[in-house]
C-alpha cells in the first residue's frame, strides 16, 4: 500500500491535467470515499440510521474534489460548496420521497447527510492541503499522522498498561500515545528537511504533534460509529486492518487541521 501511494505521489507531482492540480489523487480519493460510504451506510443502518448511498457517493465525491475540479471554474469556491450541498439536500429529500415516501425519513436524510459531510468536507481538506500547498506538503501531512498511528501501535503494544478511552478503544494506552509523539516529532522533523518545505523547525515538531493528536482523535470518531453499530471493524476489506474507514479515520479529522497548520507556518 506504501509503495502504491508513493509510486501515486510521484505521478501527481509531475502531472497536470486541464488546468487542475492533484487529479490523480482525486482519483483515488474519489474511489476510497465511494468505499468508505459503503462501509458508513452499513454501520449507520446497524445504528438505525439509514443512508442512500445511491445520492450520498455522488455528493462525497464532490465535495471532497472540490479543491481540484473547482480549479478551471472561475466561481468563488465557497459559492460552489454551498450549491453543492444544497444540491446534495435536494436530492436527499426527493430520493426519500420517491423511493421510500415515509419510512425513517428523518433519520434516512439525516444519515445520508452525515456522510456527506463526514467523508465529502473531512476529505476535502487532503486535496485542498494538495492544490495550495503541493504534493511534498501532503506528503508530509499524511506521514505526521500515520507516524503517529504506526509510533501509538508498537509503544502500547510493547509497554501499554494504562488505556485513554477503554470503554471507546481498548487498544489506546497513554503509553502508546507517548510512542507515538516521539515518531511523529521525529518523522515532522526529518521530512521537513528532506522535503525541503522550509517550515521552521521547531514549529513544524511542535505543529506536528498536535496535528497527531487530532489524527487520533479522528480515529476515536470512527470507533465511536462502530460501537454504536456494535461492529470491531467498519469491513473485513483490508486483511489485518479492516475496511477503508479503519485506514483513513485518522487523516479525515486530521486533514482540515493540517491545512489550518500549514497556512499558518508556510
């Protein structure tokens, strides 16, 4: 999976299409949120709260690519992101109607919604960290937070006695988050000189830190879903991981304050 997504980075750096920065990685996103909202729609059935797949895919996707395909369109972004969702409002509603009339209206078009805005705003801050701030600067993002993920895993694994959340996550230890800390300072610091991104150092350490705080809270969110559903996994997808949810629950929350971050110490 690394070697994938870094063969992909290398093509998304060098590549333009139509005037649009990050269409490959759009691409991608486009295809893990089209699975994630699958898994989405079957733990919020679990929990009784229905989604339309069929209006909340198209509406994710859309969202979520904003970044990349609003570049040829001269409209101001944040018109085309109200029109968005207002369309995506609209469609919710009339596929209710037309479809299922009646039956958990209120909880179907809030579901489908939820997803929207979960996978289709949350991702969208990936691609728009891409389209400002360029391809090394999500690199960076992404391995901040999956250092954080991978450093969390070993250290509570090898020394976790003492859990954050047990009734939330079971795994998480104060321990692992430790862990964690260290190999995201460590990970911030080496790609921001091998990356050459020029952020100031100790701001960069110290930003990154946060930021992998936040990618673990995004992870807590996920797991919140999946105990509601009473489900350990959103899918059995991905072997030792789960489903697509499991892999990027943490880069969702996170990617909106990596880009918050980087306007801040670019």
């Amino acid at each position: 999976m690394v070697a994938a997504l870094a063969a992909l980075f290398v093509w998304d750096h060098h590549v333009r299409l139509a005037g649009m920065d990050g269409w490959p990685l759009a691409g991608l996103a486009a295809v893990l949120i089209a699975g994630g909202y699958l898994e989405y729609a079957r733990l919020a059935e679990a929990a009784e709260l229905p989604a339309i797949p069929l209006v909340g895919i198209p509406a994710a996707v859309a969202v979520a690519l904003l970044p990349v395909w609003a570049q040829p369109v001269r409209w101001p972004g944040s018109d085309l992101l109200l029109l968005v969702l207002a369309a995506a409002v609209a469609a919710t509603f009339l596929t209710q109607m037309a479809v299922f009339r009646r039956d958990r209206a209120t909880r179907r078009i809030a579901g489908t919604l939820l997803g929207v805005l979960y996978l289709g705003a949350l991702a969208g801050g990936l691609l728009a960290v891409r389209v400002r701030f360029g391809t090394a600067a999500l690199v960076w993002v992404l391995a901040v937070i999956k250092g954080m993920d991978i450093g969390a895993y070993f250290a509570g694994t090898a020394i976790g006695r003492h859990k954050i959340i047990p009734w939330l996550s079971p795994g998480k230890s104060w321990e692992g988050l430790a862990g964690g800390l260290v190999l995201t300072a460590a990970a911030a610091a080496a790609l921001n000189w091998t990356l050459r991104l020029g952020l100031p150092m100790a701001g960069a350490v110290a930003g990154a830190m946060v930021l992998a705080v936040v990618g673990q809270a995004g992870d807590l969110c996920e797991s919140l879903l999946k105990r509601d559903a009473g489900m350990k996994d959103s899918a059995a997808l991905i072997p030792a991981f789960g489903g697509v949810l499991d892999v990027v629950d943490s880069p969702l929350l996170a990617a909106p304050a990596g880009y918050v971050l980087l306007a801040v110490l670019s």
